[in-house]
C-alpha cells in the first residue's frame, strides 16, 4: 500500500511538471511557450529613510536687551512698502510687503491669508486691489461668513493649536489649526504670498501648533506679516524668541520690524520699547 502512495505522488509530479513546460493553445490559433514560473528571489529589507535632523535654537535670552538686539537684525529688501492703515502710514492697521524679484504679486494669481481683522479692512481691500484673492479670518467679530467685494472671502473662524470654541466679550468664537483651515478653503498645496497674522497674542498656538506638527505648511508660504505681544512677560519673550530663531532656520529672513506705537513703554534698556512689534519676514528660497 505505501509503495503504491508513493507511485501515485510520482505520478501527479510528472503531471504538474508536463502542465508547466507545456504549449498553451491561444485564441488565434498559434502555438506559444508557456511563461514560466516566477522565481522567488530574497532581498534583503531596505533601509528606513533617516528622519530630517531635528532643528536647534539657541536657549533663551539672558536680557531683554538681547531679545530686543535680536529683533533689530534686519535683513535688506530693496522694495518695501507699506499696505493699508490711514493711506498706508505706520498703524495697527499696516502691514510690510517686499516686492524684491520672487515676492512680485501676480494680478490673478496671488494668494493672501488674513488672520485678525476687527473690522479693519485697509490691508485686506489693498491687497484685493493689487488683484490677489483673500481670505480673511476672524472669530471676534458678529459677522457671519461672506465674500467682501469681489474677491475677500471672509470666515468667522480663527486659528489656534486645537480646535475649539471660546468666548469674545458676549460672542462664543470657533477656532481651529492653521492645518485644517488650509483645508477648509482648499489651500493645502498652494503658495500663499503674503500671511497676515495680526491675532493678539495667538500667534503663540499657532507657532506651537505649526512648527512641531506641520511645519512643512510653511514650505509653500512667501511671506509672513505678524503682530508679536512680548508684553512685559518673560515667558511669552523666550517662546516668541525660539520660535522666531525656528523661523530663521526655515529660510525665513526678518526684514521689517516697527514697535507699535499704540503700545509703546519706552524706558527699558535705553530704547524706545513696545508690548507688541510689527515684523516681516521673507521666506528666503523664493528669491531670485
């Protein structure tokens, strides 16, 4: 019995090994070879990508004096000018653009993310005049979401490190991440020309928010104009001065920097002092 087992096994082998060398017949009638059987080859595993070095900024700053110097070390732009306020005067309302070769606004086809409006418009309406789409953003103010003019389309939504709701004096606002407002107005891949960031003290979150989660965001970003609040708490100075050196080695150069006069303190170190500063930045691989 087990010698006529092992005499079937050979046979079905032969069978199989027939099958495979075989000539398959096709449907236009001519014979071809059968292809023959994958061969299993062992490749070692590949491997895994590096991550990207981690950035590195300096630790925080022993003086207010240094943290001031530091805001002081402007970068040149050849073509700075100023957008909206009272005709495009230094104001709360203002905001620096450089128009060096790579920062030219396209008419047609240039991007503005405005966050922080309080009913200001200057800048908005300015930069809808040099022919850019806007989008503006702000959870303060009573006003549902429209379109201003032509081409400003306004939510009533505001940006922060999670995604919440708060109170504005008597006004419950929705905040959420600069990620998922991207999103929201389907900008994810595109260039944003110019980031406006006028939000009284939140772009602490979204610094938090964006530089540890999706810092290539700012990859596609060509200039950033924010309002920082130091104020006179040490805290808020040594996040707003990592962050601003995480800027700087994400090719971000600052080359406009204006104490708002609206806060100003003076006395402190010698200089005229601010609770908040006007800068710009440019993010330095568009340059031409």
């Amino acid at each position: 019995m087990r010698s006529s087992h092992a005499w079937l096994i050979f046979i079905a082998a032969l069978g199989l090994a027939f099958l495979v060398t075989t000539v398959i017949q096709t449907e236009t009638g001519y014979l071809v070879p059968s292809p023959p059987l994958p061969q299993r080859v062992h490749r070692p595993p590949s491997p895994l990508a590096a991550p990207p070095a981690p950035i590195t900024t300096p630790g925080p700053p022993s003086s207010w004096e240094q943290f001031y110097a530091f805001l002081e070390e402007i970068q040149p732009c050849k073509k700075l000018l100023k957008v909206g306020g009272p005709s495009g005067s230094s104001s709360d309302g203002s905001k620096s653009l450089c128009l060096d070769a790579g920062f030219e606004l396209q008419p047609g086809a240039c991007t503005v993310l405005s966050f922080g409006i309080n009913n200001e418009w200057s800048f908005d309406d300015a930069m809808e005049r040099r022919g850019c789409t806007v989008y503006a953003f702000d959870p303060s103010m009573d006003v549902k979401d429209h379109t201003r003019g032509h081409n400003i389309h306004f939510y009533q939504l505001g940006v922060s490190n999670i995604r919440k709701r708060v109170m504005f004096n008597t006004l419950q606002g929705q905040l959420d991440t600069y990620s998922a407002i991207l999103r929201k107005i389907n900008a994810t891949e595109r260039v944003i020309d110019f980031l406006k960031m006028d939000v009284e003290g939140a772009e602490i979150q979204f610094f938090e928010d964006v530089l540890a989660h999706n810092v290539s965001l700012l990859a596609n970003v060509k200039q950033i104009g924010m309002e920082i609040h130091p104020n006179v708490d040490i805290n808020r100075r040594d996040q707003l001065w990592r962050y601003m050196h995480h800027l700087a080695a994400l090719n971000f150069q600052l080359v406009s920097m204006e104490p708002n006069r609206w806060s100003l303190i003076g006395g402190r170190t010698g200089r005229q002092t601010s609770n908040s500063y006007e800068l710009a930045w440019v993010n330095r691989k568009f340059r031409l």
